[in-house]
C-alpha cells in the first residue's frame, strides 16, 4: 500500500504523514522486516500493533501527553501528527531549556502510577514540540504493576541520556510517582545484579 | 612496538604477536570439553602445561627473538579467576626476564578493538556476542573513553544459552555451531521472546527449549532457537542503531562467527544504510593476537602496570576499561 510521504523511520516502523479532512495525520506502519522469518515478523507486528493502541489510549486517559490515535489496522496506527523534533536530536542545553527531560519524567511517573511501563522509554521516543513534549511509541508497553518492569524503563533511560540529563528526569519522576522510592531502589538492584556479570564457568 | 599479547580467560591459551597494529601471530591451545562445562582447575593447570610451548610457537610463528619485545599483555578479565592468573603469571614471568612493560587488557576491548580494525569501521555500534556476554556498546567519551552498554542480556549470555541447549540435546561440541549445523532444514516453532528496549533475556527461551526437547524435532527446535534468538538481538541491536544514529555496525565474539546471524544483521544494516563488518574467525574466538593489539595500545598511550602491580579481576565490565 502507498501511505505517501515519509515522515520518520523508527527501529520498528515507517511514518508516513498525510492531510485528512484538514487534519495532519500520521500513520504508523510496522512494515515486514526482512532479517526475521515471517512466522515471527508477523505475529510480533500484529501483536504490538493492537498493543500500542490499547495502551495510548490508556496513557491518554490518565493525562499523560501521546498523540491521539484516530484509527487502527492490522499493522498500521493512524494518529495525530506531532510537530516538532525527536529528543535525541536535540543539543542537551536546548533539552535543559526546554525542561524536557524534567516533563518526560513526571509523565513516566504518571504512568507508572497508573500502571504503564513503557518499555522502551528513551529520548528517540520523546518529541519534543512548541507546546510540550509528548511520549510515543508504545510498541514494548505493558500494563503492569512490577517494579521490576518499572526500574527497567528508569534503567533505559538512564543509559541513553548524561548523568545530569538523568537527574533532571529524575526530578520529574519523583513528583509524580508516590512509590518512585521503591523504584529507585529496584533500578539500584537490577544494577548490581547478575547481567552485569561477565564469564560464567560454562 | 613489538607487542605479545597472552588470553587464558576461559578454556583457550592463546598467544598473539603484533608489530604497529599488524598480526605476526596468533597461536592457540584449547582445552578439550568433554561433556560437563569446564572445571576451572583443570582448565588452568591445562594453560599452565601448555603455557610454554605456545609461548615459543607464537615467537617462531612471527619469527622474532624474545629480546626484541618491547611490551607485554595479558587479559586481566572478564574470565575464570584461576584462567585469568595463568595469563598474568606467564606475561610476568617474561616481563621479568625481558625488562619489558605490561599492559592488563579487559577481554571485550580486545574482541571489540580487533574486529573493528580488521572491519575497517571508525565509530561503529557493537553487537559483542560471546559465551557469558551479549551486549551492544558505542564508544562514549563520558570521564574517559570506554564502551558504554546500550543494551545487555538481563541473565545469560547468548553462547552459554547455545552451548547448554547443545549439551541437552547431546550434540558434540564445538557446541554453537553444532546448534547451527543442526538447524538445517528445521521448522519453525514458537518459542518465547523477550525484548525489553534494547536489553534481552533468554532464560525463559532456553526453559521452553528444555521442556520440548524430548517431544519436538531436533532440527526443528535448532532452527526455531536461532531463529528467535537472533531476532531478539538484531530488535535491539536496530533500536540501538535509530538511538545512536550510528553509521557503522560490527558483530564481534565466539557468536559473530554464526553466519545467520551475520546475515540477519547484514539486512538490520542495509535497511538503514549502514555499513556493516566484522572480523575473521579466528579473532571471534578466543585469541591472543587481541590481546596483544590492545596491549600495543596502551603501551603507546604510555600507560602500564608495574611488575608488583598486576591484578586480575574476574568481573572485569567492558565499561570499567579505559580506551585508546
Ligand atoms: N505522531 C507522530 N507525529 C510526528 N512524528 C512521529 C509521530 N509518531 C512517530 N513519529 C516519528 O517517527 C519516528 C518513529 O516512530 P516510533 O513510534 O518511535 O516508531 P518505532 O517503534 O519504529 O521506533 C519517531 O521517532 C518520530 O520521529
Ligand atoms: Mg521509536
């Protein structure tokens, strides 16, 4: 199918963009990926698809800033264009100035009070536009209560951003997530733990 | 610089000579598994039996004398502590004699540095995919330069989770590629797969392994394993590539020699229009010549360790090592 122009090339999908009804969309297309076999290509793109509809919405619901999803396919979201840039193309002082790590934060926090995990939350996947950011890209979401899975996203974002990059999102984080102290510790926890082995006797 | 370069991490003694980045030699002794993993013990009293001798056949190979030598290194972690204490005993032994310098080297550096020449890629992200590591690094200049871990496994790593299904299946070693042998041929079945952004896991894949392993084809669950495996690697290896915006991307350690895998990652590459590489075989493997490539290194940097100074360490993270 020909979507039109693309707009922005993910690590999972393609966006095209078009005008409906006055309206700036974008679609969202996990097309096939050539590397996999099709049994598994497809069943993962079926099922993150659906996913990442059933969990925008959600986030939507409870205030957290997404695009607002207009219509679904089977391997394609249509959704509210978002005008502005990706995080990570952003200079870390224009991040600072723009308080954008400090908003991703609180708005993760949201989520994770509401029972969100992301799942891949990374400045890739923070736009940044004139009024705000907003969180995209709810492929990997799951709606789950684990702090386990909570202390991963915070340990994802930790290692895409600087140090004091972390802070500030921290600092947003904290605000809005009661329980943001037993997360902390997690993230601490998963740390230390056996991943960051090396060698085993095998 | 005329540097050698000793690995005795895991079940390979392994020698190396480099003069000015070149290879002069890499010459290896490996312990033969049988059946039960690897003893530590009887795997370091193999390296120190046959310390010697490889010793002299990396000299010959690269057809220099000892005394022409002007450094040393040897592989202070991540390994086996008993392993990793043979290599450091022999590189101070001739340090000793020699009047040379020593430079310790992490193990993942020494995979990653010499794919990467032999690639001929600047900057590039890095699958590291070996027996107890599967991880994606991209060389970050944060305090000091190092490989930052984008992405990792959570609890095994990929070549362990080859080798242990291999043995559970009795096939003979060299365990991954008798897995890769295997699946020729095989039919897909589905097994678990866990992503998370780009860190992985795959305990849950090698417990479903286990459970169908008397019920289900062997071929079948060969193929259904790389399969799966892979593309969990090549997901968050393609993540990391959109984060980084890399350009260039290399495949390195004992998994890289996979040709699936490679071939997986070739189109992960071309669809993004990024170079793709990695390194001979025998640098995939365990090897001295790596070791020796970044000692040269370090060496030129002007840094290194005094004879008294020389440690070991058994978790020796690839973010902990300074690069140059
Ligand atoms: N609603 C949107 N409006 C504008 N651009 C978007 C929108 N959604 C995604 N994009 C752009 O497309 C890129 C890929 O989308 P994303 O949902 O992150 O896909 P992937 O799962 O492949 O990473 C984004 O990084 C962003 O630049
Ligand atoms: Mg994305």
């Amino acid at each position: 199918m020909d979507y039109g122009a693309i707009l922005g090339k993910g690590a999972e999908a393609d966006i095209y963009s078009f005008t409906a009804f006055g309206t700036e969309m974008v679609v969202k297309v996990r097309n096939p990926k050539a590397y996999r076999i099709a049994q598994i290509d497809n069943s993962i793109r079926r099922a993150r698809t659906k996913k990442e509809a059933r969990i925008m919405a959600h986030a939507a619901g409870i205030g957290v800033r997404v695009p607002r999803v207009f219509a679904l396919g089977t391997f394609s979201i249509y959704m509210e264009m978002v005008k502005g840039k990706n995080a990570n193309l952003l200079e870390e002082k224009e991040l600072a100035s723009r308080r954008v790590l400090g908003s991703a934060g609180e708005m993760l926090g949201m989520m994770h009070s509401s029972g969100i995990v992301h799942g891949d939350i990374t400045p890739a996947n923070i736009m940044v536009s004139g009024n705000g950011i907003y969180i995209i890209d709810f492929g990997l979401a799951e709606m789950s209560r684990s702090v386990e899975d909570m202390g991963v996203d915070l340990l994802l974002m930790e290692r895409s951003v600087s140090k004091n990059g972390f802070g500030l999102f921290l600092e947003g984080y904290k605000g809005s997530n009661a329980s943001s102290g037993n997360v902390l510790k997690r993230l601490e926890e998963i740390k230390r733990r056996g991943r960051y082995q090396n060698r085993s006797l095998d | 610089m005329l540097v050698m370069g000793i690995e005795s991490s895991a079940h390979t003694f392994g020698v190396g000579i480099v003069e000015e980045g070149r290879i002069l030699s890499n010459v290896k002794d490996m312990y033969q598994i049988k059946d039960k993993g690897m003893i530590p013990n009887k795997v370091s009293l193999h390296h120190l039996k046959c310390a010697d001798k490889v010793i002299k056949e990396a000299l010959e190979a690269a057809g220099i004398r000892p005394d022409q030598l002007d450094g040393i290194g040897y592989t202070m972690g991540p390994g086996l502590g008993p392993c990793l204490q043979v290599g450091m005993l022999s590189a101070k032994a001739m340090a000793h004699a020699l009047g040379i310098k020593i430079a310790p080297v992490n193990h993942a550096v020494g995979h990653v540095e010499i794919a990467r020449a032999y690639a001929g890629l600047d900057d590039p992200l890095v699958l590291y995919v070996s027996g107890g590591n599967s991880q994606i690094l991209k060389i970050s200049q944060d305090k000091f330069r190092h490989y930052a871990v984008l992405g990792e496994t959570f609890d095994m790593g990929i070549g362990n989770m080859l080798d242990t299904f291999a043995r559970e299946i009795k096939l003979l070693p060299a365990w991954g590629s008798s897995v890769e042998k295997a699946a020729a041929g095989g039919r897909y079945i589905e097994l678990p797969y866990t992503v998370k952004g780009m860190d992985f896991s795959f305990s849950g894949l090698l417990t479903r392994l286990i459970e169908l392993s008397g019920r289900e084809k062997r071929e079948d669950l060969c193929y259904s394993l790389q399969e799966t495996a892979f593309s969990m690697l090549c997901e968050a290896t393609e993540r990391a590539l959109l984060l980084t915006r890399s350009h260039e991307l290399c495949v390195c350690g004992g998994v890289a020699q996979n040709t699936r895998l490679r071939s997986m990652l070739a189109h992960v590459a071309a669809e993004h229009g990024t170079r793709f590489g990695f390194g001979p075989n025998e640098f995939n493997a365990d090897n001295g010549g790596m070791i020796a490539f970044v000692a040269e290194k370090i060496l030129k940097a002007g840094k290194s360790v005094g004879l008294n100074d020389c440690v070991v360490k058994q978790r020796y993270r690839i973010d902990e090592a300074e690069v140059f």
